[in-house]
C-alpha cells in the first residue's frame, strides 16, 4: 500500500481573501463534531460485483452519454486506503451511505451476505480510527427491482420496503453505528425525479420536463413521492423506537436540501413569494415533522393534488427526528411570477429563482450569511432542533488545480458562519464537509467537491490531497485558520501517522 507523506507548506500569504475572523475549533462547544461525506453510488465502484444489483442510478447512466460509475472511486476495494486518508486528516466523523442494491439486492428479501460483509468491515474500519459514522440510509439509489415492480416511490409499498431495509441496517450495525439519516434531500429527489425528470427514475409529464419522460405526472407525483418519502422515514423512526433505540442508543434524523432565499427586490410581491419558496421547498419536508402537516400556502395552492395526511399518519410524521440534516450549498433570489398557466410543483409556486450575485448556479459564491439564514430561519421557525449540517461544500472543474484556494475560502467563511449561529442560539451540532474526495456528481458531472483529488483516468484512481485538504486538517488539529491572518496557520504541517 502506498503511503502518501504529505509535508506542505501553504503560502496563504498569496491570497488575500476578504473573511475575516480567526477561529479554531475550539471555539465550538463541546462534542461539536466535523466530518467529511460520500456517498455509496458515488464512491464505492464494484457496481456488479459480490451480488450487487443495480440501482436506479446505474440505470440510468448506463442509459444517457456521460461516465459510468461502474467503478467509480473504486471504494468497495479502496476503503481500508480511504478510512486511513480520512484518519490522518483527523476527521471526527464520516458520512456515508449504504447502497440498498448491494444489501438487499432485490430491495426486499434475502440480505446478500457479501454486502453485509463489506459494511461491517467498512463501518468496523471507522471504528477502529475513532470516526464517529453517520449513516444514510437512502442517498438516492432505489433497487432498479422495486423501481420495475411498482414504480418506487410514488407507491405506497415503498414504505414497508423501505422499513425492512433500515430493520436489516438498524440489526446488523447498530451496535456500532449511533447516527442514522434515512433520506437524503426528499425535496430534491421529488422535484428532479418527479417534475422536470432530469434524474432517475426520470417521470415527467409534458409540458415540464426537462427531458423527454416516458411516464410520469409532473403535477401530481413530485408531491406523492415525497409524502410517501416522509412516511417511510416516519415508519423507519417508529420502528427504530420500538425496536432499537433504547438498546442501541442511537439518534435518527432526515435530510433537507436547503437553498437560503432572499427577494429580488424589496417589493411586497417578491416578499411574499420568498416566504412561499420557503415553504415549498424546506416547509414541505420541515411542516409536516415538527406541526404534522403541510404548510398552509401548499394546501392552498396545490389544494387536492396535495396528499393529505390521516390523524394517524400525522401524529406518525409529526415530532419523528431526533436530528435535521440541513444540505447547503448557495443562495438564492427569488421573484414573485404574475402567474402560471400550469399545475406542477415549480409553476405551483410561482417563483423564479435565479443565483445570488453574477455567478452561475455551479460558481457558486461565498455568501456565508446564507447559512447563517438557514439556521436561523430553523430554528426561529422550527422550535429549534438539533441540527447536522450534512453537506456543505464549493466545486470546481475536475481538471482544476491542487491549489484550491476558492474552495479554502468558502470553506472558511462558512465554518465561520455556524459558529456564528451557534453562538446564536441554533443547536447545530456538527458540520460535514462535502465531498472527502472528486466524485462523479448526480446532476452535473463536470464539477468535484473534493478535498482528495482522484485521478479518474487513472486505474488505481490516485488519490492527491488538495490545499483544501491540508487547510481542513489544520483546523480539525485545532490551528486556528484564517485567511487575513496567515501567520496563524502552520506552514510546515504534516498529519500524524500515528499506528493503530
Ligand atoms: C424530446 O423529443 C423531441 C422529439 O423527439 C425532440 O425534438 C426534443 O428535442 C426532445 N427534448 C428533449 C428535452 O430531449
Ligand atoms: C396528472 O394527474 C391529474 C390528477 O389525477 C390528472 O388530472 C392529469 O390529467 C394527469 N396528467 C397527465 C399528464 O397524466
Ligand atoms: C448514549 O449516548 C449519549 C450521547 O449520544 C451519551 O452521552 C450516553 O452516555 C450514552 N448512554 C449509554 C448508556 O451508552
Ligand atoms: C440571533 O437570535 C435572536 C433570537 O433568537 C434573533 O432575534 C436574531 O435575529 C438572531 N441574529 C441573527 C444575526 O441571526
Ligand atoms: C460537461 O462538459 C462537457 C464538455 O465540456 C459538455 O459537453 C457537457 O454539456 C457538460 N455537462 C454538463 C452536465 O454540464
Ligand atoms: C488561537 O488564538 C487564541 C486567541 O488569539 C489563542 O489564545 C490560542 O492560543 C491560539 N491557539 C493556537 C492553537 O494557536
């Protein structure tokens, strides 16, 4: 196995960034935890290997121009390598998520005893390294099986489906795993899978599609694949309590894809249809979990087209997370649209969205505040629960240089803002960079989040740390990190290779 001895030195002399503040993480309270994330589609490779079946995604890729994530990262082979990398950052913790296909490769049924096999090595590999993991149950991958049987998520047996793969999880490795998440951004997933269709399992109905779907109904389905998303993980939450959490001792959340939203412009108009994004897009997954119902405005608006909730499915849903995972990336503006000639979910809210500033969606710019907000807006809205922000990060282009400088400063402005917040009042407790290392992204490929660079043209996929990657780990050491202030950092900085 080939070490990588890193012995940098980092001129952040060179760079005159405009954040201020020195910070360390000793500035956050106590148990405040920092990871990284990943996700098994993305990372794991060995797509047909040891009884894995496909997935949705694999479908998918196979079916559209665009690189395969057939061996991806090459994780299944490579995990011992990436936990060590993981290790000598000096990460607290680690996302990451278990592929339903290669557990239960028919989505429901006989568990496959190598898949089992390769997450308890996995999850035993963090635990050895000290790194607290935080397991997803669902990061957008549905057995391709219960896709073709029944059409996934917009059938209500996904949720006893759904149930009995989290039993299998919960049993098998919640001895050592204490931090569940069971969806990744339901939001998202109903409105790109459901409305414009642009990912599996591509259901669209015209006029809305982005893409040509040969089924699907872009006005009804964004908002039944979702209720059924909340119920599933609301049934996954009653069962956890019934069956393991007191023995285990664990804690189980979902997650929200959170844009901050402010208006256009100061006009009453484009005010109110802030709030009405807001309600749409994290009051959707947010209302029914803390209130047990959908927000007001969505009942109005979308009126029957909206499932409604039982007494019993509400008092199910309502209070059934011990944590939120907030997922952000950028802010947007928001601008009241006069009115819609259609009903889908996009047109329902009547809103156009546009990036902040000049930057194009994928630039995305430093506007820290934008967290900051998200926070806010949870826990002044939202009663103020525990908070895991489980992805937060910058891309840049996959041939872009080690020296990532852009992604150090957004980095460090937005660490900055929840510590802010937290010093605030939000409960936030732990912030989880994404991604560890270049992923192949589920929307647009061209762009990596990583800290590591993997060379993809490379079979053994080499893994390079970026500056990013040094500047993380000096934080996670305890440097206190700025970017006006480089005397501050170390300049010689070499992570321990302290042995098991
Ligand atoms: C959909 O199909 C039509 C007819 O084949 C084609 O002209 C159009 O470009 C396609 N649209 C998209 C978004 O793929
Ligand atoms: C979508 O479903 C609604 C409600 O059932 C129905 O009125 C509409 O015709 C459907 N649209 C398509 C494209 O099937
Ligand atoms: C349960 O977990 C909490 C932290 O999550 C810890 O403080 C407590 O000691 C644990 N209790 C047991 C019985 O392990
Ligand atoms: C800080 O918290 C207080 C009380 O919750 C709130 O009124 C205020 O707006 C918050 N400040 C910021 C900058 O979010
Ligand atoms: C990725 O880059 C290629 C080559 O520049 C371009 O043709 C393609 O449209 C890009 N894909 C996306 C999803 O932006
Ligand atoms: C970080 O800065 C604080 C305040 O200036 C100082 O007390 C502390 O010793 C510094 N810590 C390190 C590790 O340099």
């Amino acid at each position: 196995m080939e070490q990588v001895l890193f012995l940098i030195t980092i001129f952040l002399a060179l760079y005159s960034g405009r954040c201020s503040d020195v910070y360390s993480r000793n500035d956050f309270p106590e148990g405040f935890v920092f990871g990284s994330a990943l996700s098994a589609f993305q990372w794991e490779g060995a797509v047909d290997e040891d009884g894995k079946m496909p997935s949705i995604w694999d479908t998918f890729v196979h079916s559209n121009a665009g690189p395969t994530r057939d061996i991806a990262c090459d994780g299944y082979h490579r995990y011992k390598e990436d936990v060590r990398l993981m290790y000598d950052m000096g990460l607290d913790a680690f996302r990451l998520s278990i592929s339903w296909s290669r557990l239960v490769p028919s989505g429901r049924g006989p568990v496959n005893p190598k898949g089992l096999r390769f997450y308890k090595n996995l999850i035993n590999e963090f635990r050895r390294h000290g790194i607290e993991p935080h397991v997803t149950l669902y990061h957008n991958d549905l057995p391709q099986a219960l896709e073709d049987e029944y059409g996934g998520w917009i059938d209500r047996k996904i949720i006893d489906d759904f149930t009995a793969f989290a039993d299998v999880c919960f049993r098998e490795f919640g001895k050592e795993v204490k931090f569940w998440s069971t969806i990744n951004e339901p939001n998202m997933l109903a409105m790109g899978g459901y409305d414009w269709g642009f990912v599996p399992p591509v259901h669209c109905s015209p006029p809305f599609g982005m893409v040509n779907c040969s089924r699907g109904n872009s006005s009804t389905e964004p908002y039944i694949a979702l209720h059924n998303m909340l119920l599933a993980h609301a049934s996954t939450m009653r069962l956890y309590k019934q069956k393991y959490k007191d023995k285990q001792n664990g804690s189980l959340g979902i997650t929200c894809f959170a844009y901050w939203m402010v208006p256009l412009t100061s006009s009453e108009e484009n005010k109110i249809a802030t709030q009405r994004a807001k309600d749409f897009y994290l009051g959707w997954v947010l209302h029914p979990l803390v209130f047990g119902d959908y927000p007001d405005v969505m009942k109005r608006i979308v009126g029957k087209r909206l499932p409604s909730f039982s007494k019993e499915e509400s008092d199910l849903v309502k209070d059934s997370f011990d944590f939120l995972g907030v997922i952000h990336y950028t802010t947007m503006y928001i601008a009241h649209l006069s009115h819609s000639h259609h009903e889908d979910y996009v047109s329902d809210m009547s809103v156009l969205m546009s990036p902040f500033g000049n930057s194009t969606l994928v630039k995305f710019d430093v506007l820290p505040w934008g967290l900051e907000g998200v926070l806010e807006y949870i826990k002044h809205n939202y009663g103020n629960p525990p908070v895991y922000i489980l992805e937060n990060g910058r891309p840049t282009n996959h041939h872009s240089s080690l020296n990532d400088m852009g992604r150090v400063e957004y980095l460090h402005a937005y660490i900055a803002a929840v510590l802010k917040s937290v010093r605030n009042g939000s409960e936030t407790r732990g912030y989880f960079q994404w991604s560890f290392m270049d992923l192949y992204e589920f929307v647009n490929y061209n762009y990596t989040y990583g800290l590591y660079h993997v060379d993809f043209s490379d079979p053994e996929r080499q893994r390079s740390p970026k500056t990013s990657a040094f500047w993380y780990s000096a934080f996670l050491k305890g440097s206190n990190v700025s970017l006006q202030e480089p005397k501050n950092l170390p300049l010689s900085f070499s992570p321990g290779f302290a042995s098991q």
